[in-house]
C-alpha cells in the first residue's frame, strides 16, 4: 500500500480535532494507489486522550521509517488503536461542565482577580446571561450544539459575543483543568458571523464648526415645546454648557456626567479626568478610572475656561457635579440622548449622537495641525484608534499642503 522504494522521511502524522473526536491524518506520500489515509481515535477529545494520539502518531512515524508500518488501514487501526483504549479509558468517566457552569466559574474568578472594572463585569454579566442561560444542560465543548441554540434564540450580534465569551471561558477552563479537552472548539467561530457594523463601516461622523456653533446654540435658545400660546414639556436650555463642554473637550460622555468641581483646578485652567459614572444595577455608581485605566489632566483652552467659571457659583461644593441634571441629580446620558440631543439636533444634523462630539474635537484639532499623538494624550485614545475610528475623513480632505 505504501512505497517501500525510497524510505526518506517525508511529511509528519497529522492530528486535529473533528467535533467532540481526535482524527489522525497520514501523509498521502506514504502511500501508493489511494488518496489518503484517515481514522480516528475513538475517544473523546480530552486532554489525555490528545497526549495518547500525539504518540501514537510520533509511533507511527518511526514504524514508517523502520518499514514496520502495515499496509492497510485496519492493519494501522489495529496495531495503534487497542492500546489507547485501554490506557486512557478513565477520562471517558469525567463528567463534562456545562456552558453554563463553565462562565459561572469563569465570571467569578474574573471578579476575584481584580483585573477588570466592575462596571465592565457587571455589563458583561447582564448582558450575556440571558442567552448564556438557554445553554441549560449542554456540555461546554459541544461548540456546534451551541452555536445552533443560540442562533435560535438570539440575534448574530448577540451569538457573536457569546461565542467569544465561551471560546476565553473554555480556555481558562483548560488551563485550570476544569475542561478535559486540548483546544477550545469556540476557537475562530465568532470570526465565521458577520462583523460588527462598526468593523465594516468605521465611519466618524464629526461636526463642522458652523454646525457645532448652530448646535450650541439650539440648546441655549430651546424653551420647551410651543403651542401657540406658550412654551410646554421639557426646557434643555439647561444642557447648553453641557453639551459645549463635551465639543471643547472631546472627553467621554459618561468622564462629563460625572466630573466635580474637584477635578477642576481653582483658575479653570484644568481638567483632571479621572473617573466616570455609570448606571449599574438600577443605581450609579463612580468608576474611578479612565476606559483605559488613566489619569489624564486636560489643559483648557480660553473659551472653556470662560465657560467653567461662568457656570461655577459660591455654593458649587468640591464634591458636586459640574453638569447636574434639571433637579440637580445625575444626567441620564441614554435620556438625554434620546430626547434632549435628538430633539434639539436631528434638526441640524440628523443621525448622530452626543459621542459625536468627540469625533468633532479630535478632527477640529487634526485640521488644526495638532498632531494625533498629542490628541490621544488629551482624549486617551491610541494613535491609531484616532486615525481608524474618529478622524472624520470627509472633513479631513479639504486640508491641503502648506505652499
């Protein structure tokens, strides 16, 4: 069956996992008169029974060059195959976790290692439980089972952030010997969905500065809803220096909801940005903190300057909010930019958010000839996130070289 000619080595034993199984692939150049020899283990893919197949194959491959490989393929699955049912049969008794207990564990040992925001763990947990939870009952390295419930009963957005949540779970599990498998069968699936939108389309959508100005000035000027006789409902005059705070500064929206007059200095001459407010678990709660885990002091230009301290009073505590909503609580940042930011802009530049401000500042600044290293320092965004997600290229193709 093989070519007992030349008996230079060539090609290696093969050996990759087929679902819940562990296939030996042997090299067509062994052989003569067929295609290509396949078998399987004949057990589960565990972390034992890998170790068991990858000597089984380093075996096979000294047989083929002592020239004691048999020449049929049941001849090879009888020869290799007996033995490691034999020795290896125990791991077949290891009762699998489920998916649902693997991110159990794993969410804990998250928490407990301290190495992420609680804000994001919390988010995370909220979000993916639901679908996690219609996972009852299957094993976690059954990936394909997996995948086919979970694209009945959520969206492929959803199944996306799934799949890669229990492809990181199954690992840790594997390192910690919680899963008695070699490779997370999770591995690449997410990447087989469709992108994200924002992966296809990274398009920043920033303001021009007439549009930014006309924005500004919306909110100082709304006085309600008019009727005929008078002005009714909501007032979001009340958001004008809120909202030109986040065009002079490019910060997050969430850094603004909870900045204190304590991150200002005395002259208004600077910013300390140094944690945000979130909304979690039906109450707010301060994240001390940047996205990215920084401290950043953010220089005031002349206008945000004048503009802090035309809004701070005698009586602003060190402790209270810069931007305070209507009543004096915390700004709602998904109310305000679902009723105050769409009512007040759409008019002016419809489809856009007040994360858009953001992308405003940093492509006013880029057109400025402030480089993008200098803006990621004031912003706390990469180099390269700025080139990729918030210089608005629109904007950026009227600049033109210096004669």
């Amino acid at each position: 069956m093989y070519s007992k000619g030349d008996r230079a080595f060539k090609g290696s034993v093969g050996i990759q996992a087929r679902g819940n199984s562990i296939q030996f692939n042997l090299p067509r150049s062994w052989f003569k008169d067929t295609s290509q020899i396949r078998f399987t283990l004949g057990l589960p893919n565990t972390a034992d029974n890998w170790a068991e197949a990858e000597r089984i194959g380093k075996q096979i491959e000294r047989d083929y060059l002592l020239e004691a490989l048999p020449e049929t393929v049941e001849g090879i699955k009888a020869k290799y195959l007996p033995k490691s049912r034999l020795t290896i049969v125990e791991s077949i008794k290891v009762k699998e976790l489920s998916a649902i207990d693997l991110w159990d564990k794993f969410h804990v040992y998250e928490v407990a290692s301290g190495k992420h925001k609680k804000s994001t763990l919390n988010q995370k947990k909220q979000g993916l439980g639901s679908p996690i939870k219609k996972l009852i009952d299957i094993p976690c390295t059954d990936a394909l089972q997996i995948r086919a419930k979970l694209m009945e009963v959520t969206t492929n957005h959803m199944v996306k952030r799934v799949l890669m949540e229990l492809n990181a779970a199954c690992k840790w599990g594997i390192k910690h010997k919680l899963v008695a498998i070699a490779l997370s069968p999770f591995e690449g699936m997410a990447q087989e969905l469709p992108n994200y939108k924002y992966q296809d389309e990274p398009a920043p959508n920033a303001f021009s500065e007439e549009e930014r100005e006309m924005t500004i000035q919306a909110f100082r000027d709304h006085k309600g809803n008019w009727n005929g006789r008078g002005f009714t409902g909501c007032k979001y005059s009340h958001y004008a220096p809120f909202v030109e705070f986040l065009f002079l500064t490019g910060c997050r929206p969430s850094e603004a909801v909870g900045l204190r007059w304590k991150d200002v200095s005395s002259d208004c001459g600077d910013i300390t940005f140094n944690g945000s407010l979130q909304y979690i678990h039906n109450a707010w709660e301060r994240i001390e903190g940047s996205k990215n885990n920084k401290k950043r002091v953010f220089p005031c230009g002349q206008r945000l300057r004048e503009l802090l301290q035309s809004i701070r009073t005698e009586v602003s505590d060190r402790d209270s909010l810069v931007f305070p909503s209507p009543k004096g609580k915390t700004i709602n940042y998904g109310n305000f930019s679902k009723g105050a930011w769409d009512k007040v802009v759409d008019p002016i530049k419809p489809g856009t958010t007040p994360y858009n401000a953001r992308d405003t500042f940093i492509t006013s600044q880029l057109m400025k000839g402030i480089g993008a290293t200098q803006i990621g320092t004031w912003t706390d965004i990469t180099e390269a996130m700025i080139r990729k997600h918030y210089a608005d290229s629109m904007k950026m193709v009227s600049i033109r070289p210096i004669d």
